[in-house]
C-alpha cells in the first residue's frame, strides 16, 4: 500500500494533526519537520486527487469522495479551496475534532515552555534536557493505531514532544541543550488534557582535600547506635554517636552558598576518629543536591570554611568536579598508597641498640612483603569478615626512649595499622608485636600522606 492510499485510510476513520501526520512516516524525506512532513503529504495528496479530477470523465469518481475526506476529516486548507474551486459540495460547518494521536497536544506548545521557564525561573544553570513522563492511555491508542495501519518506523510521541519542546526552550531561555550531562532536566507528565513539570536538578560536584587538625572526629555523621539517630538520653537527645564530624564542619557553608536541599559527603577513604589527617590532606568530593545556585566562588567558600572550623579542619585545592571523579576515588581507593607516623608504646624496656636491630628486623620481613590481615575485631561489626592482602612499600623508625617509638609505615590503601602494629590477637599476621616478641600498642596515628 502506498502512503496516499495509507493517508486515506486513515482519514476515513480518524482526525490526525499534520505533527502526528508527519511523525507517523518518519522514515521519509528526513531532514526535515515533521509538521512540514504531514503537511507535504497532504498537499502532495490533494495536488494529484485534483490532478486525477480534472483529466476524469467522472465527476463523482472516488477522486471527489477522497477530495471530500481531506477537507472535511483532515481540515486541510488546500483540499477545501479545490472543493469550492471546482464547485463540489462537503461539509465546511463540520467542527474541526482533536487530533486522535495526540489530542492537539503537538498545535500549542508555548504553554509547556512557559510552565517550564516559571520553572527556572530563580535556578542558575547552563543546560538542559527535556524529558516526557506519558500517561499509559496515550501510549495504548498510539500502539494500537500503529497496528492496525501497519506503520512501521515512526517516531514516537515523547521524542517528538521533547525534541519540539527543547528547540522552542532553547531560543526563549537562551541555553543549550545537553543529552549526555544537563544540568537540569525538565519532566512533563502528560495526560491528554492535564499536565505537570516537575525538574530534575543534577548534583554539584565539588573536590577538595582536607586535614583534620584534632583527634577525637569522625570523618562523616555517624547515628546514635542505641536510638539510631532518633535522639535518646545517652547521646543527650541530638541523635548523634559524636557531637560532630569533618563532614558537619565543612558543609554548611556550601549548603548555604548554594541554597541546596542536601549534601553527600564522598571522601577517598578515612582515618579512624583518633587519628589526624596532616599533609597534603584527604581528597573528597561534596554533591550539592538540587543546588538553586551553581556558580560558586570556591575561593571565598575555602576561606569562609577554614575561618569557622579553625584548629579543628581546614580544606583546599577546591575545584569543580563530576559523578566520574567520585567513582573514581571510590574505586581507586585499594589501589592508593599512604604514609602513616605511629607513636607506638611497648611493655617491653629496650634499648637504643635492640630498637635498631628490631627496625632491621622489620624492614626485612615486612618491606615488599604481602601482609594477611582478618577482618578486626573493633570493626567486624561493620565489615565482612574476611582476609585482607596488603602490601608494605616502605618503613623507618625512631627511638625516643625504652618503652616508646615512632614508626613512618608506608602502606597499600585499607591496611590496618593498629592492627599491623598490636596483631589484634593473630589476625594480622607478620605483625610489629608478633616481630617484636611483646605487646606493642599504637599510642597515637596520624596519616601524612595519600598518593592517588
């Protein structure tokens, strides 16, 4: 069957509008609109139904009737002129109906765009994408038309809708759409005579290091374990296991500065709450959610941060960064290498000689060596329980006196080093107290250093 006998057959029983026309033979004469598409089929249509009319003996030939059915179904301008031209009768009073497909949805689209713009209206931005949430019914009527007159390769309401939408968006906000990243995405809901818009806002991503100047902080927010965050007597009704974190110090300022609804705090690894993170600092990355504002001055937001939590945290180096960079420092995090000083205490008197032979000692059985480390027992609670390999890459030592020694331990990312120093009852195997022939405990931590 070819397209003009198609068009007219579904004329005959339905009312389309020249978008769903056009989007119904997609697959033709590309590089154009669909609206153009329909309405060329239909002047095509109508020129050779004239055509066929004028060369015709009969005048109430099919080729009248057909005539007929596009200036009365389809309302098609040029098919009611030939009908008056040639002085055939139709039916000019018969109201226009809806289009079937699409319910005129597709003839009035300035008031999906303005909808959207109030919208946007107080939202700093640069991209955008438009997106379709359909109601079931229209979806079942346009799979059902399709069927029944066989269309293949057409081109669905939502990527019509969206593609119409986004170009007249585009032009009245004067911003680009982006498919891969926008920073917002705008979702109508569509019901053949209601609809909603609701916004789709992406995180900001922003990339710091930090130091934690104090021991005694958690890294991230940690619930009451008794009342689990609920609030309760023993954590004096705040719902929290410590009064507060390097995550809680640093954020206000960009929640603030970016009027955002919420905050994840993503960090490359942490250090346990008794141990300070010196040097270069920690890597992390906050994602601002649903941020009004996305044009930050980090320098100002540093300077700010490190005013409020001064003696306790101080953050740097800020940047601007992506969801990528967050899966990166997640998964990367085994693979990284960090230089830890330990104050290690033991219940063993030595002296300057036999601490030198024991850092011999250590040096030659840990240094480039595998390191087997159970699950400890202070974190099994949390953890799976299981057998860690890690690796020493490096390790050096100093005597302060009989009973106490700093250690530079330099180690593959997630190893345990109060553990590598106690031997947690012979979970880590190889350990300094295992090497050393007495209890060893690590007095103090601190981490110096992480290469990513």
């Amino acid at each position: 069957m070819s397209i003009n006998e198609k068009v007219l057959e579904i004329y005959h029983d339905y009312h389309i509008c020249p978008h769903c026309l056009g989007r119904m033979f997609s697959l033709y004469a590309t590089y154009t609109t669909n609206f153009e598409r329909g309405n060329s089929i239909l002047l095509t249509l109508t020129m050779q139904l004239h055509e066929n009319y004028l060369s015709s003996n009969e005048k109430n030939s099919d080729t009248v009737n057909n005539l007929r059915l596009l200036a009365e179904k389809a309302k098609f301008v040029p098919a009611i002129k030939v009908m008056e031209k040639e002085g055939l009768n139709f039916e000019s009073e018969i109201i226009k109906p809806s289009c079937y497909l699409c319910n005129d949805i597709f003839s009035d689209l300035s008031k999906y765009t303005l909808e959207a713009i109030k919208k946007l209206e107080h939202l700093e931005y640069e991209s955008f994408l438009v997106g379709t949430d359909l109601n079931g019914k229209i979806i079942n009527i346009e799979d059902e038309f399709k069927v029944r007159f066989k269309i293949l390769g057409s081109e669905s309401f939502k990527s019509h809708f969206n593609r119409e939408v986004g170009k007249l968006l585009s032009t009245q906000i004067n911003k680009t759409t982006d498919f891969a990243n926008p920073d917002i995405t705008i979702i109508f809901s569509l019901n053949f005579d209601s609809f909603s818009t609701n916004l789709l806002i992406r995180s900001l991503f922003i990339y710091g290091k930090y130091n934690k100047l104090i021991r005694g902080i958690p890294q991230t927010h940690w619930d009451c374990r008794r009342c689990k965050g609920k609030g309760c007597e023993f954590c004096n009704y705040t719902g929290k296991q410590h009064q507060t974190s390097v995550e809680e110090l640093i954020i206000p300022e960009f929640i603030k500065a970016s009027k955002s609804t919420g905050v994840k705090f993503h960090g490359a690894g942490r250090e346990d709450i008794d141990v300070r993170m010196l040097g270069e600092g920690r890597p992390f990355i906050l994602e601002l959610q649903n941020p009004v504002l996305r044009d930050l001055n980090l320098e100002n937001l540093e300077k700010k941060v490190n005013k409020t939590t001064r003696k306790k945290v101080k953050i740097h180096d800020l940047q601007f960064s992506n969801k990528n960079q967050v899966i990166s420092i997640k998964n990367n995090a085994e693979n990284t290498q960090k230089i830890y000083k330990a104050l290690v205490q033991s219940e063993k008197r030595i002296s300057k000689l036999q601490f030198a032979e024991f850092l011999n000692l250590l040096q030659n059985q840990l240094v480039g060596k595998k390191l087997s480390q159970r699950t400890p027992e202070r974190v099994s609670h949390r953890r799976a329980d299981k057998i860690r390999t890690k690796h020493i890459y490096g390790l050096d030592g100093r005597y302060f006196k009989s009973d106490l020694f700093e250690f530079t331990i330099k180690t593959q990312g997630g190893t345990y080093i109060k553990e590598l120093i106690n031997g947690d009852e012979g979970r880590t195997k190889n350990s300094f107290t295992e090497l050393f022939g007495a209890p060893l405990i690590c007095k103090e931590l601190d981490v110096l250093h992480i290469d990513l």
